[in-house]
C-alpha cells in the first residue's frame, strides 16, 4: 500500500489538475466494470438462461459479481 502524502491533494487542486486526474480515474473505472462484470458472469455460469429460470438467483449473483468488481477498482485503481 502506498504512504499517503497529505499536500498531494492540496498540489493536485491547486495545479488545476484534479478534475481531469477524477475523470481519468472515473473512466479507468467505469471501463473495468464494463468488461470484467461479463466475463465474471460467464466464469460463473450466470446466464440469460438462469435469468429467465431463476430471476432471485441471477439478480443474488450479479449483485455478487458486481460488489466483487466494486471491490477490485477500489484496490486497483482507487487506492493504490
């Protein structure tokens, strides 16, 4: 895990960075969802077929598969 540098935040605001540096970030993450959510879901067998039979199990392991990728861009790109 990375030290955390209190006058980073204030270098970033001040250079008028931070909102482009936000986006970045933004993107990287909305990105990973994008395409790890999928290919999680396919690894685990979470298919239009099991939605249509059992919409309690689809919707309990998306939400599972979700959470598990929120976790991964909090410690991927996030916090790191």
């Amino acid at each position: 895990m990375k030290e955390y540098h209190p006058g980073r935040y204030s270098y970033v605001l001040l250079s008028g960075k931070l909102y482009s540096h936000l986006l970045a970030v933004d993107e990287a993450a909305q990105s990973y969802l994008d395409t790890t959510i999928p290919r999680m879901a396919a690894a685990a067998t979470v298919t239009e077929e099991l939605k249509a039979s059992d919409q309690m199990a689809w919707v309990g392991r998306m939400n599972a598969i979700h959470a598990q990728v929120e976790e991964l861009i909090g410690t991927d790109l996030i916090y790191c």
